[in-house]
C-alpha cells in the first residue's frame, strides 16, 4: 500500500523537472533562431553591397562607354550592341583566294625571336604566382579553380638561334620609362595584358600605383616611371556593334570595315601597340555597315572575306600613321585548334591574308612585328 504514494511522489518530481526542462530548451532554441536571422540578414546585406558595387562598375563602364560613342568621328551615327541593319545584302566585293606562300619571313633582328619552340624549364619559371598578383582575372585563375597541375607554367619560349634575357621587372620598367604600352583586341589580349602586370607590378610600391576600372580603355599606371600598361577592349580591330567591354554577347556580328576611327583615336600617342583579332572572326558570316550607308543596308559576308577588309582598313592606319622610328607594332594570330583536320586549310588562308596586307605596308619589318603561329 506504500508504494502508490511513492510512485506518485516520483511522478510528480519528473513532471516538476521537465516543466524546469522546457523553458531551458526553449531558451536555447529561441537564441539559435535569433542568430540563425541575424547571420542571414548580416549575409543578405553583404550581398546587397557587393550587387550595387557591382551595378557602379557596370554603369561606369556604360557611363564611360557612351561618352566615347558620343565622340564617334565616323559622323555616320553609333554603331554599338542596339545596333541593327534595316535590310541585308550579300556582300559581292573581292574574295580571298587561298593561296599557298613558302616565302621565308624576312626580320630585320640577327636572331627571330618569333621562331623558335617551348621548352619545359622548372628552375627558372614560373615567374610570378597567380595568388600573388592582384589583378589576376577569374577567367585565368586556373589553380583557384581547381586545376591540379602546375607544370603548365613552368613552359619557356626558347628561340632557335638565340637566347632571350632572364625576365627584369625593373628593367623592363626602365625601357618604358616614360612610355605608354597598350594591348588592343579581345579577351586573349586582355588575358596578356594582366599577365603582364602580375609581371610588373611586385616592383612598385602600393601608394605608386593605379588601375582604372573596367572600362573600354583600361590603364594601369606606375607614377615613379610616368608609365603606363594599357588594354583596350576591340575585338574586331575596326568598329562594330561589340565594342562594349562588358555586353559584347550578341546574335549577329556588325561591323564598320572601312573605320578604326573610334579605336584608334586612342592609338595615336602610344608607343607600343600589341593588336590581336582572331577568334571573333571564327562565328559565322558578319555584316558589314560601310561608313557611307545611311539608310541602315548592310552587306553579309564571310567571316575571312570580313577579316581581309577589316584588316586592310588596321593596315592603311598603322602605315599612314606610325613612325617606325617612334613606335613599334605588334600582331599576335592565334595557333590551330587542332580540333578539326580541316581547320589547317583555314589557317594557312588566314596566314596568307596577314602577310598580304603586311607586304602592303612600307613599314613592314620596321615598325611591324608579326607573330605567325
């Protein structure tokens, strides 16, 4: 009879315990939430802030890139991404023949640097390290995107007949003392032209250096050499409807072939000019907006027919306006793909064409340098 009182008093101290129990738990699941909100309110606005500088760097950059098509010198209207034709016609101008060239290239150096192979050198290279340098784009970033060798760096362009110098970040600052040096073309230009500031850049105090945002024209300065290292974003050399450095994404490819006007105005007190224009000719036929077209009708052509125009157009700019005594120019082509046997064809078509309008240039083997992969 006892034990009816006893298991009731147990019961009792176990309903008092978990009533003690709960406001304990309550409380800690009360301040899991409220910290669970705060951390997600505190990530939100991060987001925010990133999104908005995001949205300033964007309009920068059309702010900046509507100003320079405000000063288009074509006097032909804009030609950029909003850009359509009224009507399209097939371009019936000349043809690129493919032809077959064996000639040597002629330079005026003792030894051609352009001719020469990749060596594997693991002592003397890389010479800088992507997490090292503070402009490397994401775009190249290989290793922080999980790439799981290195050895990919460690290759050296040797020349057959000589031997470059061992890379001098000052020195080479030394040489452009004074000097603006630009890269002109599409993303493997831009893709060159960091990699030459992770070179450069180690050497020059913090407080001594700049770079703009992104924008058409981008510059990085070094004050204590009153030098510049520049990139200007034209993938198709002469003026056309992808000229904006961030929305160039478009379904059809428009171009002016008769004017590097726009681009060049910014080529004219350079010293060192690096061109490349290659993979953008690559995506099917292009239209052509001839400057004196003022009713919208534009001509289709083939991508290489386009490529001779635009080119030709690059040629009578750089030997109407480059002293070779003054400046030197560089055209860097890209190699073979290799991913098509038919490609080789193409290729040697493309050759022929850069050595063609190069042979046009009184200055060539002066002011030009070609590099033909």
């Amino acid at each position: 009879m006892d034990k009816v009182p006893l298991l009731s008093l147990s019961i009792s101290r176990m309903i008092q315990k978990k009533k003690t129990q709960v406001p304990l738990i309550a409380t800690v699941v009360f301040l899991f939430v409220l910290c669970t909100i705060f951390y997600n309110e505190r990530r939100f606005q991060e987001i925010n802030r990133k999104e908005n500088r995001k949205r300033d760097d964007i309009g920068d950059v059309k702010e900046s890139f509507s100003s320079l098509n405000s000063k288009d010198p074509s006097g032909s209207g804009i030609l950029d991404r909003f850009s359509t034709c009224n009507s399209t016609v097939k371009y019936n101008g000349p043809k690129t023949p493919l032809l077959q060239s064996d000639e040597e290239e002629k330079t005026m150096d003792s030894c051609n640097v352009f001719w020469g192979t990749w060596v594997f050198d693991n002592v003397s290279f890389p010479l800088y390290n992507e997490s090292d340098c503070p402009y490397m784009s994401d775009q190249l970033a290989c290793h922080k995107h999980g790439r799981p060798d290195l050895m990919y760096q460690n290759w050296r362009w040797q020349p057959h007949d000589c031997n470059l110098k061992r890379w001098n970040a000052t020195e080479m600052w030394d040489k452009l003392r004074g000097k603006r040096l630009m890269f002109v073309g599409d993303s493997l230009n831009r893709g060159q032209w960091i990699s030459m500031l992770c070179l450069l850049e180690s050497v020059i105090p913090a407080e001594k250096k700049s770079i703009t945002p992104n924008a058409p024209l981008t510059i990085f300065r070094a004050e204590e050499y009153n030098a510049t290292v520049e990139f200007q974003w034209a993938p198709l050399i002469v003026e056309s409807n992808a000229d904006d450095p961030v929305n160039h994404r478009l379904d059809e490819r428009i171009i002016r072939p008769d004017s590097v006007l726009r681009h060049a105005s910014e080529w004219e007190h350079v010293d060192i000019l690096v061109f490349n224009s290659y993979l953008w000719w690559r995506q099917g036929p292009v239209k052509l907006l001839w400057s004196n077209e003022k009713n919208g009708v534009c001509e289709e052509a083939e991508s290489l027919d386009a490529l001779e125009l635009a080119m030709d157009e690059w040629a009578k700019w750089i030997e109407s306006k480059v002293d070779p005594l003054k400046k030197k120019v560089f055209f860097v082509t890209m190699s073979p793909t290799h991913l098509w046997s038919r490609e080789g064809d193409r290729e040697r078509k493309e050759t022929v064409i850069m050595k063609r309008l190069l042979s046009k240039m009184k200055v060539i083997g002066e002011a030009v340098r070609i590099w033909l992969q």
